[in-house]
C-alpha cells in the first residue's frame, strides 16, 4: 500500500487557542501550537508566563478552560481521562517530572516510588521489580534503594523523581525546570541524559529558566510571556535574538568578574552584541556567574 | 521606622527574646520531632516482630475486633484483661512500654480526664468522698464510669497504635480495601497521611524562617496575630503542596486504588493469630457477661 507513505505525522501535541485562568489570575491566553513526535521542545518565559501550567496541560492534569489541546491526534479532555483504559494509556505516554522532586516523591522507599507508575498501570510484579533493578542501575540509584526519598540529597531527589518517570519509558518526557536546585554536576549528568534523547523518537518538552542549557537540550524553542506565544523558532534563532530574549524577560544584562576585570554581558550575546565597559569594582557583585 | 537589635532594649532584652526565641525554637523542635518519630514508626513497622510477622489483614481484622470489643465491654477487670492484652502483644513487637507512654497512654490520659472528670462529681450514687472546700460530693458509681471511660480510650488507643506502628501504611490501606472499605475513604486516608507530613514539613520550615527574622520581642497580643496569621498562611500552604503531590501521583496513574508490589500470604502463623484474636474477643465477652 502506497497510502501509508503518504500518511501525515500525527503531532504529539496540538493546542489551538487555548485559555486556562486560575481563580482571578489569567494564565494561558489564546495559546496555540503544535510540538511534532521526537521533537525537542524548550518552552522559555519569565516566571508566571503560563510554562508549568501548560506542562500540567499537556499531562491531562489540568484542563483547558476554553480551545481545544490534543494528544496523538486524539482531544485531551476530563471526561476521556475518566475512562480508566484511556488514563492508563495516556499516562503509560507521557511522564511529567515535577519541579519541586518533594511533592513527586511520596512513597516510603525509593524501591517503591520507582515502582509506583507501573503498579499503577498494571505490569505484572515479577516484570515491575525486573524493570525497576534495571532503572536503578541505569541511574546509578541502586545504593539508594532501600532509603526513604525524604532523606536524600535535592541532586538524588531529581534523580529518582526523573527515574520514577522514565521507567515507564513514555514517549513523550515533560519536564518542568530539570536543573532548577542541582549541584553543576548533576545537572551536567541529567543534561547528557537529554542530549542522549536525541534521535531516540522520545518526544522532549523542558520548561526551563536556564538558558545556558537551551541549546544542548532543544531543537525548538516557544517563547512565552504572560500566557500567550511570544515567538518560536529554533533554539538558535531564539537565543540570538537579544530584543526578544530582553522583552519576555528570559535574559538580562549582568556584571561579573575575569580576574581583576568586570564585565557587562548580556546573557546569551551570539553574535550581535558586544561587552559593554565593566563597572568599578567595588560596585561589582564578587560572585563568579555563567558566561554567556 | 522601627528601632531593631539590642540597643534600647535594656538588660532585659536579651531574657525577652531569649523566651520568644526558646518558644519558637521548642515549636520547630516539636515540629521535627513529630516527624521523626512518624519516620520511626515507620522504621519500626519493617522490624521483625510479632505482630509485624503477621499478615495486614490478620492483623487489621483482629486488632479492630478487639478495639470493637474494648468499647462494648461492661466489665473493669475485662477491660483491665484486655489492656494487659495490648501490653502482652507491644512487648514481642518491639514496642516499649515507654513509648506507648509517652505517644498514647499520657496523652490519652490528659483528655480523658477532662471528659471523665465531671462524672466523678455529677453521677449520683454512693458518696466516698467530698472535695475539700467545695464540698462536691464523689461517689462510687462515678469513679467506676470515669474509669470506664478512661479503660476504654486507653485500650482501644493501645490496638490502633500498635496496629498503625506494626504495619507500613500502604499496607493498612491495602487491608482496608480487602475488607471492602470504600476507594473514597482509603484515598482520603492515604491522602491525609501524606497531608500530615507536607504540613508538618511544611510547619517546621516557617518557624525557622520566622525565627530567623525575629529581632525583637513582641507583645503577647502581637503574638497571638502572629500565630494566628501563621496558622492560616500555614494550612493555606500545606492544602497547596498536597494539591502537588496528588497531580504528581495522578499523573503516574493514580486513580484512588491502593496498588502494592508487595502480596499478602497468610502463614500458620496467621491461623493461630487469627484463632488467638477470636479467642480473647469471646472471652471477654462470655466473661463480662
């Protein structure tokens, strides 16, 4: 059959024009787009521009007040997620990794918040605890086991909450500040782990603040500001655009010290923009930041 | 605005802070506490045991049956019977009796006694004694309902803290749904478990914030809005943080059910605990008949 050939690519995800408000407070406005499967995707926004609201969305955890969102060609509405065959089969698709790994971590062991996904889909014990000695390898989390996930680390918290995700293999992976409160090593590790995503069909979508990652984790990039689209385009694009980087408040002009020397940089200059003069020292913030 | 540290505030300033400061750090310390010690019961529910070696269900049932029992039972030397019981069991689990001490019995002891305390004085019967100056009569058959009341809220508190500190809770709620107690009350139960110790966490990290910004004293009324700010800003904070938590295990598939990797297997063991139970529970009964 030649039709098969020609079949459109059903989108992971599709919005068109979406609203979501909670009580007195707008936070999706008009929000219309469309993220392909195995797509890379960073949202990018200020605080309160509508990312982990629409990360929630694309969860089936909230739902749009007013436009329609679509998952796999088919609308993600409450009443679909009722049904218990078509909730386990969204969720066996896509995982969300919370911000804050404390409110994703609630079981008594880390043995069990591991095997809390797929018990909850119905896998077969002796498949679940084989799945789940195999993802604490593949994280290096197997020496955390028995603990319970209170009482780890914030960088060893992230870990397992990622872990507790991923051993569901989802299809699509939503993942909602992945560096925000880790140590630079163990962002660097969860950042490998996502350049690894590359090419494997998973579908990645990072709300994130940290620009510096953008690149090695996106090849798309929307850009958010008080719940509606700001602009789109590929992480590049985005990040050379200083104009635009400055107005949705996702990058900023910064002081920080070269030695004896203090520059003024705007975060992600590319191409376009030089370092401004430095500022006398004794004004200048001593701690060392990121360069641009 | 407002003068801050210690430079008008005298040599009583340091003693006045000292307080409020030992008053909020007592509170962050009882905070942490409360959650170590649900930590240790925790601890303690995967020792080995007596009753940690029986299955969750023996157990729920037998322990409930005996609760059930405590209260209906009209017999002091039963109800004496059946607190020995409870201590009989907490001994073979590794529950010292200190600990049902201080967690149960003390406590249990201070609201029972405001509650039972009025029957001494108030049921008419035989008057043993008059209390000094008020001369309100005490009788016998007052006494004997006061200590009813405090026997039964002891023992029946004894069984559920040794059931609760001997079985994880996941696997209480799994037992509960074997019995066929509603999804809705074993979801809120799972739920405020998890309430509990989002608040408690929650508690403890605002106390030490507000301690932290503490740089003088404040008037006992200051005080009182303070607390009471607090309390609301508090339970406002938790129900949030809780919010998170039930999205984050709805969205791994949570949809109220209580779904274990562990299976219960009832033992030989549990037969005979099953029959010990059954035993003890028609014994009391045929007893204070």
């Amino acid at each position: 059959m030649t039709g098969s050939l020609e079949r459109p690519v059903i989108p992971a995800f599709e919005l068109v024009d979406v609203h979501y408000a909670y009580p007195g407070a707008p936070a999706l406005q008009g929000l219309s787009l469309t993220i392909e499967p195995g797509q890379r995707v960073a949202l990018l926004g200020a605080n309160g521009s509508g990312k982990s609201t629409l990360l929630r969305l694309l969860d089936g955890l909230y739902f749009a007040d007013r436009g329609t969102v679509s998952a796999f060609g088919e609308a993600l509405s409450e009443a679909r997620l009722q049904d218990d065959a078509t909730a386990f089969a969204f969720r066996r698709r896509v995982g969300l990794v919370f911000q804050n790994p404390d409110v994703q971590l609630f079981c008594p062991t880390v043995f069990d918040e591991l095997a809390f996904g797929p018990l909850q889909l119905g896998w077969a014990k002796d498949e679940i605890r084989d799945r789940v000695a195999a993802t604490l390898a593949e994280f290096s989390i197997a020496h955390l086991k028995d603990r319970p996930p209170h009482r780890l680390s914030g960088g060893e918290k992230k870990r397992v909450a990622l872990a507790s995700v991923l051993i569901l293999n989802p299809e699509v992976l939503l993942l909602d500040e992945p560096t925000a409160g880790l140590d630079p090593q163990s962002a660097s590790e969860l950042i490998d782990y996502l350049v690894k995503c590359q090419g494997s069909g998973r579908t990645v979508i990072a709300a994130t603040h940290d620009l510096d990652i953008v690149e090695d984790i996106a090849d798309r990039c929307f850009v958010l500001q008080s719940g509606r689209l700001a602009a789109s385009g590929a992480a590049s694009e985005i990040l050379d655009d200083a104009a635009l980087c400055r107005s949705a408040h996702i990058a900023h002009a910064h002081y920080h010290r070269h030695g004896d020397a203090v520059d003024h940089h705007h975060h992600h200059r590319h191409t376009s923009e030089a370092a401004h003069g430095g500022l006398p020292q004794a004004a200048a913030p001593t701690k060392a930041s990121q360069t641009s | 605005m407002a003068k801050m540290g210690m430079c008008d505030c005298g040599p009583s300033y340091a003693g006045r802070r000292q307080r409020g400061g030992a008053f909020l750090d007592r509170l962050a310390g009882g905070l942490v506490h409360a959650m170590d010690r649900a930590l240790d019961a925790d601890d303690l529910a995967r020792r080995d045991g007596l009753l940690q070696r029986l299955d969750p269900r023996v157990k729920l049932a037998g322990l409930l049956g005996l609760i059930v029992v405590a209260v209906f039972v009209k017999s002091l030397a039963v109800l004496g019977g059946l607190f020995l019981v409870a201590v009989a069991l907490a001994l073979p689990s590794q529950v010292s009796l200190s600990r049902l001490a201080r967690q149960i019995w003390l406590k249990v002891l201070a609201f029972t006694v405001l509650i039972a305390l009025p029957a001494v004085f108030l049921v008419p019967g035989t008057i043993v004694a008059r209390v000094p100056i008020l001369l309100w009569p005490v009788t016998l058959q007052g006494i004997r309902s006061a200590t009813f009341l405090l026997g039964r809220a002891e023992t029946a508190a004894t069984f559920a803290l040794l059931l609760i500190l001997t079985t994880p809770w996941p696997h209480v709620l799994k037992a509960l749904r074997v019995f066929r107690a509603p999804i809705v009350l074993v979801a809120v139960l799972g739920m405020t478990h998890r309430y509990i110790f989002v608040f408690l966490e929650s508690a403890s990290q605002m106390f030490a914030s507000r301690r932290s910004r503490m740089v003088g004293p404040l008037s006992p009324s200051d005080r009182r809005r303070v607390a009471t700010a607090t309390a609301g800003v508090l339970l406002d904070k938790a129900l949030g943080l809780s919010t998170e938590v039930q999205l984050a295990m709805a969205s791994r598939g949570y949809r109220g059910e209580v779904r274990l990797i562990d299976d219960f297997h009832a033992t030989p063991l549990d037969g005979v605990a099953l029959a010990g139970f059954a035993a003890i529970a028609s014994a009391a009964l045929w007893l204070q008949a």
